[in-house]
C-alpha cells in the first residue's frame, strides 16, 4: 500500500515557499501567480494501516503547534483538491534513486515508532492559479525543480508504488578494442563517458593484447577513471614543450619542476627548522601546528556538477573535500571551511544566456544553499571565502570549496599492511555519481544537463556528520592502518589507489546498496557520497565495528589487500575483472605538449570620465561593484562560529564591516591560531597569466598577515581552473601560472603543500541561428594561504579603532589600471597590469609583521580590489569610525597614467590602483614614532603617514590638489551594503 | 567536594557537543559527552550526573522538523529516566537545537495533563538560517542559569528558531508565570535584535522549577571576550564573555 501524508502550516503567513513562487513567478514574467499556497508531502509504502500513517504523521511528520496534516491513499482526489483559487497543484520529488535525505530520516524515524515501511519518498506540493501549460512548465523547471534530480507532476502524482529494481545477474562484458581505428576510439570513448584518448586506448589495447583478450567494461571502466584528469595530473604532469617571452623552456613534468619544485626548494632552506609535515601526497597538505597537532588543508573545486545542479554540486563538492581531509594521514579533524565562488554578473539580462544555462543569480543561490545546508549540518564554521562576477563563467561557474583540519603529531603517515580488510565505511552505494571523474574532464555543453544527470549527486551531510564521528573515534583508538575518501571515481579510484602497490581483492557483492539493481561495474566506480574506505587489521576488525555500531555507521569488510600487486574484482565468488596494479597506475602514456605563450598588447590607460565625476562617486561606485560590495547575505547564511574556536569572523567591527584573514583557534582553550586567506585576481588572467597567479597569491598571503599571521609560516595551496588545454595558447597561459607560483614560493619561503587542477572549464552551445560556439573561462588560480598566529588574543582586525591614531600605508604604489575595479565601474580603460615585486613584497609583509609583534598596530587591512580609497572605506565601515586621509602623501611611483593630465585622474590612480602588496595600518598617537622606527628598519620598505582616525562620521579625502571631498562613512556603508 | 557532572547528550547530527562542554568544564563541571544511544542501552547513566545538557546542532539532520526525531527519541526510550532526572532536582539545559528538543519532549512548557505542546520553534520569518549577534535581556526570576544577569550579547544560528505558543491564553500563562525569562532587546540604536520574529521577543524560556532552561542563543560561544565579533581593540581578550555565566550558575547551583 502506498500512502501520502501532506503537512500544511497552520497560518499561512509562515509560508515563505509560497512567497518564494510568487517572487519568483513575477520575475519569469508569468502573469497571474499572484497567490500559492505549499505544503511537505510523504509518499510511504509499507503495509501500514490508516492508524499507522496517522500516529506517524502526529508523532513525527507534522508539529502539533504550527501544522496539520491530511492521511490519504496515493492518488486519493483529496491530495490534489484545489484550494481556494488555486487549481493548479504541482508536485516536485526527487527521481526515483537521487538521494533523499529527509526521506531518509523520515524512514529511520518510522523504526522508532515500530513502524517498518518499504520505501518513503519527500514530494513539495504547490497550488497555483490556474497557469497554462507552457507556463506551469516553466515555472517548475527554471524555479522549483532541477532537471538533473528532480520530477514534475502537474496534477494527481501517478505513483502507485516506490519499488525499485531487481537484484543484478552476474554477467561480463568484454570491450572490443581490437581492429578499431582512432575515430572508432575516439566515438568509443565519448558513448562510454571514458574521458580517454585515442593514444591512451591504444595502450589499453596493447596491455590486453599481451594477454591475449580485449578488457572487460569493469577493466575499462576502471583503468578511465585512474587515468581520468580528475584522479590523476594528467596536463601539468606531463612533459611540455614551452615558448613563452623568455623564451623556450622545456618541461619533463611541469609540475614537479614548478610547484614541487619551489616547496622543494624552500624545505631545503629550512633545513631542520623545515615545518611541512606531508606535502602533495595525501588527501591533503600537512604542517606543522604546535607541540600536540599538525594542520592540513585542501581546497577542492565542483564545477561541472554545480553548473547542471548548483545546490547539489555545490553541497557534494563541500562533503568531498571535508572527507579528504578526513581521509588525510591517521584521519583529521574538519575544523574549517571555505569557499569562493566564480559566476557570470548578477545583472546578465536572462536573454543573454545560451541555452541550458541557469542564471548566475540563481546559480549563487543555489551552490550558497548548498554550503550552507551541507556545512551547518557538519557542525564546521565556514568562515572564509570570496565571490568573483565575470561573465567570463557564464555557462562553467567555478564553485571552490576548502577545509582545514587538525590531528594528532605523528599520524600524518598510514600505510596498508598486507593482510588489511577493505572496509567500506558510511552512507549505502547507489548509482548517484556514476562517470563523475570522467564527466568532469569533458566540456560541459548546453545539453549537459540531459546527458549528464547520473553524474550529479546529492549529499546527505548527517551520513557524513555520523562518519566522522565514527572515523575519528576509531582514529583516536589507532584501529585502522590508513584511510581514504571515497570520491571521483567511487570505488574503484579509492581502493585502486590505496591497493596502488599491494594489490587487492574484492568482493563487490559485498558493498551494501541503497537499492537492488546495480551490476559490478556500477557498485564499483558509483560516486555515491559520504563512503570512506579504511584498511583494517583483522585484529582490530571487532573493534572498529562496535564503534561503527555506536555511531549508528554502517562499516562492511569487502575484502583485503594482499601484496599480489593486482586488482581482483569478483560477484559472488566469480571473477568480474582483474587489473595489474602496475599497469594501471603506471601505464597511461605519457605525450609531450606544445605550449604558447605569447602576451597581449598593453592597451593605453585612457580616462572615460564624465563631468561629474568625482573621487566620492567613483569610492561609491567601487564599494557597490559586485566583487567588492558585502557578502553579508552569504556569510549569515553560514554558521561560521560553530565549534567556538571563531576568533577573527569573516564581518567584524561594531559596523560589521569586511575582514581580511579569517583566524581560527587550533584546539579550544588553547591560544595558539590558524589563519585562512584566499587571493584570486581572475580578471588579470587574460591579460597576463603571470601576474594573475602572483597577484592571487601575494592576496592571499597579505590577508593572512594583516590579520598577524607569521610570515615564516605560510602554506600555500593552488587550484588552478583553465579552458581548454588541448589548445597551445591556452597551455602556455597555464605555463605561465605555474611559474609564477615556482617564483612566488621560493621568494616568500612559503610553499605549497597541496593543489588540484580542473581543466576543460569550456561551455559549448550552438545558437538560435545554428552556430556552434565555444567558450572557455578566464584563466583562473585561485591561492589559498593558511597562516598561524601564535596567541589569538594578538591577532589584528581591519575595524578602525579609535579616533586620534594615525593611518600609515605600506608599501609602494604604482599607476596599474588595468583589470581594477575602477575600471569595471567604466572610469578606466587600458594601462597596465599590475606587476608584483616579489623582493619588495616580501619586505612589506616582514615590515608590517614586526610592526604588529611589537603591538603597534590597532588596525590593519590589506589594499586589494578598489585599491587604497576602498580599504580605507572598509576599514570606516568596520570601525564605524571616521578619518581623513590625504593623497598626496601616498608614495606612488611616477609612471605613465596620467591620460589627459587631470587632477582628478592622477587623484583616482592613486585612490584606486591596484598595486599587489600594501596595507593600511593605524597606528596610535602615542606609538607613532615608534611605529616609524620599526617599519624603516628594513630600509628598502616605502612607507608614509597618509592621515587619521578622526571624530565625527566622515570619510574626508584631501586630494592632491589639496581639496577635500567628505562622505558619510553611513553612506559608504550603504553603498557596500547594496543599498542605493 | 567533588566536581558536579554534566552529561552533554548528543544524537546523530549534533555538533556544538565539544565547545558545549568544554564551556562546562572551565566552570568547574565535569562534562562527558554521551550518545543518546548509550544512554538508551543504560539509562542509570543518567544517575552520575547533576547536570544535563542538550547542545545545538542538526540531530538527526533537522530534515522533517528541528529536534523532532531526537525528541521522539527521547520520549519512547528515555521518558522515564529523564522524569526522574528532573524530579531529583537535575538541572536542564537545551540549546538552540537542544530547546526544540525540549520543547518537543514536552520537558518545557507541554500541557500539564495531556503532555501535549503549548509551544514550538517554526521557521524564520525570513525563511532563512541566520548568524548573528543578538542583543539580550534576562528577567531570571527562579531560573538558575540565569542568576544575576540582566542585558548582554551572545550570538545565534539557526533557521527555525521563531517562538510560538499554541494560542495567545497560553503566551499570557507562561508570561504570568514568569517562565518567559529571556527575551531579544533592542541594540545601541534602539532597534530590535529578534532575528526570527519570535512572538513577545522570546529567546528563551525556563520550567516553573527554574532547573530546565532552553534558548535559542548560544552561550557556549561567548565564553571568552576574543569570540565576540568586535573584540578586537575593544575588549580585554583575556575576559570571559557574557555566556559564561550560564555555566558557572549552573555548576555552583549543585555543587
């Protein structure tokens, strides 16, 4: 018998669903949506009496105080009676086998009631006016549903029963690669999802011809994911031919002689003092913390998938990267997030998007949602992060999501013994995520979201919250000998990679599903979320499954590793596939690139002011532009003081202003603290790959130490997110960022401990007239900086503080225009991009800090988008302070921006460039001498006093003419705030 | 003497559980956190403690209603262990997801004779999870946590936190009886810190005993000065914050 229980809301006041469709009805430009009323559905098949359905609705389903509830048979009229001017009744459930977390719990409730259903499904409910069809449609697909998860029923549900599928019949399928030619490969590849190369199965073939047969789909299937972009580096790995503005260089691995090269090179100099602890060979980045702990961090990125299913994707993406920091070494502790964010700009007219492309306004909404309902759930403050507008991720948004975690000293290194268990730890295996690996290695394309719906999954955040629980439990007690997650690649990548030298045998009837119906092949690379797998001494198998049994975690033996070095797959005692381990990891072959690099023409600065123009109004306009204007909207959304270790939030001050890094402590009631800054200069990527990557990440340091962090103890991260690498333009850009990181570390002594590249960020449609067009995202490295303080209570905050101190800047200033936020607000085209003096950097960052250790400085905050004027602005927001500050007196080197010679021109250039590495400090009265001693001390750091925290609630700005502009630091607010 | 106990209960889904009691143990308790479904298997536990304590987080991932499936929890296994937790004159305390619980057990405000809610925690009125600082005014009245505190800051999380009583008679009883003892109060600029629309400002709410408190806001993350959100340059880092209280009442209350 299958029922449904509705729940309506006693005052319909409370409905903000309804709300929400009637908002969101007026902006498709439905008409006549005026009203809707919604209610929380319960599909519920069991054999269960009425009396049953109706305990469970009162005890569980509907609260006693604000709701009620109707009990019906499915496809009982009563469900679907018009309310009141409100024919129309539209039902949104996830499709049959997405993951449903509310059914879920609903189900598991239903045991505490001694209640034992089959199945239960969450179905939303909306009555509307009557809507003709075609708007009914529109309304559920571009508002309510998500095509890649969801069903529509418009009308009575036609379900009768949840039923799934039937148990599979073993069976093999061998792949016929013999005798194909390259386009068969190549068309071979594409049906399957495989991601492979022509030249690639070439070697497949080649392997199994040796053994004289052609591979299984189970082996293709898996040798594709191992070799898949996702899992392994396959471009920056590979040896590459390069012509830059150097000159030719000629790579055996790029990234090795880049990236790896530069942390190589920096722990040589630290010698014994060196405190990186595992670097870019786990699930994450391990340091040093204190005399107890390491730290480690990850920044992962979920593109694809948050593209087609923002909430989903964005969600997944977050659990995938908590649980490999999970997963790093003996398992950490998650005890921070982040996430950064690259859309298309809020106001692209809807009618500019290709088809197929969710509007970036609602595509925020969706991949915050996620975040959100995924991070909160985890009980991890999400306290860092950043939104970068550009129409350039229009169609292939970039949804970057990091975490920190915390273990113990010495754990950081596993290693599986032979004889180990494969356990599989966690939520059930269903065929979510099937081809995720590979899908995110081929172009997203406007029908992605037909094509690709098995790849996108959802995330149940309780199934990870209870697996870390039961992971870091079993850590404490030493029960397992390594660990890792289960991510792109399902299974297959995780097993495969932990049996990488050993070798492994298992038994794939063995993993529990969440429905019968899945062959071998699909148990073994499903991306099904929240699974770990652990090797386990039998010895110790008792053990781990008590606790397992405690934490209410399924945890299931699936077999062992061996030390035979290959792969052994096998259903129910049978064979269904067997890989060698050294093929498969070490067998893709290698093909040498060609990269180009060759930079673009430096436009000219050229001013397009207009006669009212004035420092004010450009200050406004700045502090109201996408990128710099307040997050608020997003960071409230999370909670971000969860686990009461928040010590420096990401809006702080009495006027809830901007921060700089984020800090965290490391351990409760202890002083020691980590700091978290993130750098991202997108914009600069067309224009000069270089200095795009060494911008980001001379940011992402200097928030850190605004805030106070050490500047000899900086880690580094980079996730690099290009276009289409095939092209040799494109690969020189890459190139040229990844020196730029080489460079970076070695000349700040800080060194990257873990990264992750997503390339073939390309969205692909074709138009209404039949033209195919392509378009790859700007080149984007996105630069993590984790920093430590050594005592919280010392840590820095960018709110200004009092009025009588004095405000300093650091650091040189020079004309560089171009790709500033003054420039997006329309007052500057062209100039120059600006250019990072790492030495110079390097003396700035080691200035401030001694300035800072010698308690000198009140307030500090770092000079990024909107230059000099914004940070100020900022730092009065923050402070709901006032001050005057004086042009004139910043040093800015003499260049040629001058454009037509106005004051006012040379005033903005100096207001709002953008100039890597420079800070604004106040300082206090009394210590203003001492302040100019210890920052001259270094004598190469150019520094002056530029003016004052004053009383009152005006931003005074004196020009250089020697004119003052005021504006109320009420009006700067507002401007930030979004407000008009 | 010996410390007093804290059992901080936790369930599938609970997360502020190990800042919750690490606040009870820098005020002198001894806190274990314990899960519901050991509690379940042994409820003389429960016998150890003098203080227990449901911490924030998503139980059961709040996916029907927050707090619904622990309270069911609760009520099937553990009505009559916690009953006689509370009548030997245990103190209670449930915060932000632990208050729905409470609510939910009928352990705060139910009818007296049909056990029945008189109150809930719908959704924001903004529909939206929401992290801020409120601003707060106690009238302790017998509610033991609150002893000697009157305005003060802590912060709040969530996304169902909106205070409603089943009828307005019932808002007025609970009021008369003074059990309405923590309510949102206007900031510096005279406006309204309710972050969720909560009927009469209500943030918090105690038993007719004092000994059960449940509240939305969170004291366990104000326990130091350097958690508020303008510490910084304004506060000495090395002072408590106004959250604390709440626990060294609590432990001096049955030590």
């Amino acid at each position: 018998m299958l029922w449904e229980v509705d729940i309506h809301l006693r005052d319909a006041a409370g409905d903000h669903a309804a709300r929400a469709v009637v908002a969101g009805a007026a902006e498709l430009g439905i008409a006549g949506c005026t009203r809707a009323t919604t209610a929380t559905g319960w599909l519920i098949e069991g054999d269960l009496s009425r009396a049953d359905i109706e305990r469970l609705a009162a005890a569980v389903l509907a609260d006693p105080v604000t709701e009620t509830f109707t009990v019906a048979e499915a496809g009982d009229a009563v469900l679907t009676t018009a309310a009141a001017g409100l024919p129309t009744v539209l039902h949104v459930l996830p499709r049959a086998g997405v993951t449903d977390p509310a059914a879920e719990t609903a189900l598991e409730a239903c045991g505490l009631l001694g209640l034992r259903p089959s199945a239960v499904r969450s179905v939303r409910k909306y009555w509307l006016p009557a809507l003709d069809a075609a708007d009914a449609d529109r309304l559920a697909w571009k508002l309510l549903a998500s095509e890649a998860i969801h069903d529509v029923v418009i009308g009575p549900l036609p379900h009768r029963t949840l039923a799934g599928g039937r148990p599979w019949t073993f069976s093999q399928e061998t792949v016929h690669l013999t005798g194909l030619d390259d386009a068969s490969l190549d068309r071979l590849s594409r049906e399957r999802c495989l991601a492979l190369s022509a030249a690639e199965l070439h070697a497949v073939r080649d392997h199994f011809q040796s053994l004289g047969r052609d591979p299984l789909e189970i082996e293709l299937e898996t040798i594709a994911q191992t070799w898949s972009e996702h899992c392994c580096h396959k471009t920056l790995g590979s040896p590459i031919d390069h012509v830059g503005p150097s000159g030719s260089v000629r790579y055996d691995n790029l990234l090795k002689e880049t990236v790896f090269a530069s942390t190589r090179k920096v722990r040589e100099q630290l010698g014994p003092n060196d405190w990186c602890v595992s670097v870019f060979r786990d699930n994450s980045g391990v340091v040093r913390f204190d005399g107890d702990h390491d730290i480690c961090v990850k920044v992962e990125t979920h593109n694809h998938p948050s593209a087609i299913e923002p909430y989903g994707g964005a969600a997944t993406g977050l659990g995938g990267v908590i649980r490999d920091v999970l997963g790093t070494g003996l398992g950490a502790k998650p005890i921070a997030n982040l996430d950064v964010f690259c859309v298309g700009r809020p106001d692209t007219p809807a009618a500019d998007l290709p088809p197929g492309v969710i509007h970036p306004r609602r595509l925020l909404a969706g991949v915050v949602a996620g975040v959100r309902d995924y991070g909160n759930r985890m009980g991890i403050p999400t306290i860092a992060g950043a939104v970068a507008y550009d129409p350039g991720y229009i169609g292939n948004p970039l949804v970057f999501c990091g975490t920190v975690g915390i273990m113990p000293r010495n754990s950081a290194d596993a290693a599986v013994q032979v004889g180990d268990l494969v356990v599989v730890a966690g939520g059930r295996t269903g065929r979510d995520g099937i081809h995720g690996a590979t899908f995110s290695s081929v172009e997203l394309s406007s029908d992605s979201e037909s094509q690709s719906g098995g790849s996108v999954q959802i995330g149940h955040a309780i199934h990870e919250k209870m697996l870390t629980d039961f992971v870091l439990e079993a850590s404490r007690q030493k029960l397992f000998n390594a660990i890792t997650d289960c991510g792109a690649g399902g299974l297959s990548s995780a097993v495969g990679e932990m049996a990488a030298t050993l070798g492994a045998e298992v038994d794939l009837d063995r993993v529990p599903l969440k429905y019968d119906g899945l062959s071998a092949t699909e148990a073994w690379i499903s991306e099904a979320q929240e699974r770990m797998v652990l090797a386990v001494a039998p010895a110790d198998w008792d053990k781990l499954s008590k606790i397992a049994a405690d934490e209410g975690v399924e945890a299931t033996a699936i077999g062992t590793f061996t030390g035979a070095g290959r792969l052994v797959l096998r259903w129910q005692g049978r064979t269904a596939g067997e890989l060698d381990c050294h093929f498969l990891h070490e067998g893709r072959p290698r093909r040498r690139l060609a990269s180009r690099y060759v930079p673009p023409a430096v436009q000219p600065t050229a001013w397009t002011l207009h006669a009212d123009d004035s420092l004010a109004a450009s200050l406004l306009d700045v502090l109201a532009a996408p990128d710099v204007a307040s997050k608020e909207w997003i960071v409230r959304q999370y909670d971000h003081e969860v686990q009461g270790c928040s010590i420096v939030k990401p809006l702080l001050g009495p006027g809830a202003g901007p921060a700089d890094g984020t800090v965290v402590r490391g351990v409760l009631g202890r002083d020691r603290g980590i700091v978290l800054g993130v750098g991202l200069r997108h914009r600069l990527g067309p224009l000069d790959p270089y200095q795009m990557a060494a911008g980001g990440i001379v940011e992402a340091i200097a928030n850190a130490i605004a805030v106070g962090a050490d500047p000899a103890r900086i880690a580094l991260l980079d996730n690099f997110c290009w276009g289409d690498c095939r092209r040799e333009e494109s690969l020189g850009t890459l190139v040229e960022a990844c020196r730029a990181c080489h460079d970076m570390a070695v000349a700040f002594a800080a060194p990257f401990v873990s990264g992750k590249d997503s390339l073939n960020n390309v969205f692909a449609w074709t138009d209404a007239a039949g033209t195919h067009h392509e378009r790859s995202i700007p080149p984007t490295l996105l630069a993590t900086a984790m920093g430590q303080v050594e005592n919280v209570h010392r840590a820095i905050t960018p709110d200004l503080k009092q009025a009588g101190n004095r405000l300093a800047i650091v650091g040189l200033s020079r004309g560089e225009l171009a790709g500033s936020q003054l420039a997006l607000v329309g007052r500057v085209h062209g100039g120059r991009v600006p250019q990072v003096d790492a030495a110079a950097c390097r003396e700035v960052f080691a200035a401030v800090a001694a300035a800072q250790r010698a308690g000198l400085v009140a307030a500090c905050h770092d000079c990024s988008d909107g230059g000099l004027l914004t940070a100020v602005a900022e730092m009065a927001i923050a402070g709901s302070a006032a001050a005057r500050i004086t042009l004139a007196d910043v040093p800015m080197e003499a260049d040629g921006s001058a454009g037509n010679g106005s004051a006012l021109d040379r005033d903005l250039a100096i207001a709002f460039t953008e100039t890597p590495g420079r800070f604004v400090c106040e300082v206090p009265a009394e210590v203003a001498d001492r302040f100019a001693v210890e920052i001259s001390k270094t004598n190469a750091v150019p520094w002056a006093w530029i003016g004052e925290v004053v009383a009152g609630d005006q931003l005074e700005i004196v020009s250089t003419a020697g004119s003052a502009t005021t504006v109320p630091v009420a009006s700067l607010a507002r401007a930030w705030r979004g407000g008009a | 003497m010996l410390s007093p106990r804290a059992m901080i209960l936790r369930a599938p889904g609970t997360n502020c559980d190990h800042e919750t009691a690490h606040a009870f143990e820098r005020a002198g308790a001894i806190a274990r956190r314990v899960h519901v479904h050991a509690l379940a298997q042994k409820p003389s536990l429960a016998d150890d403690f003098q203080i227990l304590c449901i911490p924030g987080g998503f139980s059961y991932g709040d996916d029907i209603a927050s707090g619904r499936i622990f309270a069911l929890e609760l009520k099937s296994r553990l009505a009559d262990s916690l009953a006689k937790f509370r009548d030997r004159g245990g103190l209670i305390l449930g915060i932000c997801n632990g208050f729905q619980v409470l609510l939910q057990t009928g352990l705060l405000l139910a009818d007296p004779t049909s056990g029945a809610a008189r109150a809930s925690l719908a959704h924001n009125t903004s529909g939206m999870f929401l992290d801020r600082w409120v601003h707060l005014r106690a009238v302790p009245g017998r509610c033991v946590f609150l002893q000697g505190m009157d305005r003060f800051e802590l912060p709040v999380a969530h996304g169902e936190g909106r205070f409603v009583t089943r009828s307005p008679e019932d808002f007025a009883a609970f009021d008369a009886a003074g059990q309405l003892v923590l309510r949102y109060a206007a900031d510096a600029s005279g406006t309204s810190s309710n972050p969720n629309g909560a009927m009469g400002d209500v943030a918090g709410v105690c038993d007719e005993t004092g000994h059960i408190l449940g509240l939305m806001p969170h004291p366990e993350r104000f326990i130091d000065a350097v958690q508020h959100p303008a510490w910084n340059g304004r506060l000495d880092p090395a002072a408590a914050g106004a959250g604390f209280p709440f626990f060294t009442n609590a432990v001096r209350a049955v030590s």
